[in-house]
C-alpha cells in the first residue's frame, strides 16, 4: 500500500482510494520514472496542493484542468495558476480577460491562484504530474481514477456545488456530477487554439450568484488581491 500524506479534512472522503491496487501502482511509476532521472512536476510537496489550499468543509467551486504544466517552476498544483515569478501563461490570461469583461476586474500581474484557492476554489487537475517537457506523459497511469472518485464524492456528499467545466476533457466529466443538486457551467477551453470561444460565457458572475441564492459566500476573483505564498 503507497504511503500518502494528505490533507486532514479530505481524508474521510478519500482515503480509501490510498489502499487500492491502481494507487500503489500510480505511485510505483512515479518513484520509477524519478529513479530514472526523469524531471517530474510539480515537486512532491506540491502533487496535492490543490486539496491542502481547499479545506473541504469550504468547498464551493471545483475548476477541472487537465495535467499540470510541464515547465521548470509552473506547476505548483493548483490547475492553470502558476507562480508568482512565472510568466502568466496565454489560458490564463484568457481567463483574466473573462473576468474583466465580466465583473469589470483589471487582470491581476501575476498567474498565482492561491487566493482563489483560500476562498473554496478547489483548483484541480485530473492528472497531477507530468514530466518535463511532454504534457500528458502521466495520462492513463491512474490519476483519471482517482481524481474521477474526487468528483464523484464531492457531488455525493456536498450540495450548491458549482463545477466549471472548459473545454472538451473537463466536459467529459459531467456525468460524475448530480445535475439537481449542482451548477454545471460548460464552455470552450480558454485556449488561445478556442478562437475566443471562452468569451462572454459570464461563469464567474453566474457563479456567485448561485452562490449567493443559496446563503454561501460569493467568490472574490480580484486575484490582485491574493498575498504571496510563502
């Protein structure tokens, strides 16, 4: 069985998934793919980031991206945020530019997330590593499963819930979610390769006002505002 630190109030939720034959495996390729001297991203503090950011109890908006980047210093386990040295990658510029055209929010200097993160934005990838340079290396090797038991359990056990799901790979997981108890909001990738079609699809308005109409905490999107992570 893998030994896995995880994030206290998360483990009730998914602990089990640490003891199954997929995850042992998971972990015995990564430890493999290391011995071979293969750079992996993020660093091992950072695989599961996302949930250690997010306490479960506060969860109110899961973002689904696909793997981590595959640069020196981008990934840092939160999907498309970035550090606050690392240039802000063209998708999240995209997305900066929605929220302007939205809620009238200048684009913030830098792509780190965190801030999102702290207020319930579970910001998380289905595939948590990749090596260097080859995006979707660590495809197929486990991850899928066990980020697919995440969002299944988080739509069993959570109500008001709102999942963003951009892009064709995120869209493919709706069927883990309970349309009556949750907001679904679709759109394309904001991928410079959409062609603008993430755009004027107003999520994070629509967001906090679902939010809103059922007594949670709107979201703050002005990601200048977030301190640095230490």
């Amino acid at each position: 069985m893998a030994t896995v630190t995880f994030p206290l109030s998360w483990r009730p939720l998914i602990e089990e998934e640490f003891t199954k034959p997929y995850f042992d495996k998971l972990v015995q390729f990564i430890k493999t793919e290391k011995a071979m001297g293969k750079k992996i991203y993020p660093p091992g503090s950072l695989i599961f980031n996302a949930f250690a950011r997010t306490d479960f109890r506060d969860l109110k908006v899961v973002i689904i991206g696909q793997d981590p980047y595959h640069g020196p210093g981008e990934a840092m386990g939160l999907c498309f945020s970035v550090p606050r040295e690392i240039r802000i990658p063209p998708s999240l510029k995209n997305i900066f530019k929605e929220i302007q055209n939205d809620l009238d929010i200048s684009p913030p200097q830098h792509g780190d997330l965190s801030y999102w993160a702290d207020q319930g934005v579970l910001l998380l990838n289905a595939i948590l590593t990749v090596e260097h340079k080859r995006p979707g290396s660590h495809r197929k090797k486990g991850w899928e499963t066990f980020t697919d038991a995440v969002i299944q359990r988080i739509s069993n056990e959570k109500e008001h819930v709102v999942f963003l799901l951009w892009g064709n790979f995120a869209r493919s997981k709706k069927s883990l979610i309970h349309p009556n108890k949750h907001l679904i909001l679709e759109s394309p990738h904001p991928s410079p390769l959409a062609r603008g079609g993430f755009f004027n699809n107003h999520h994070f308005s629509l967001t906090n006002k679902w939010l809103k109409n059922h007594q949670l905490a709107p979201i703050d999107w002005d990601n200048s505002k977030g301190e640095v992570c230490l």
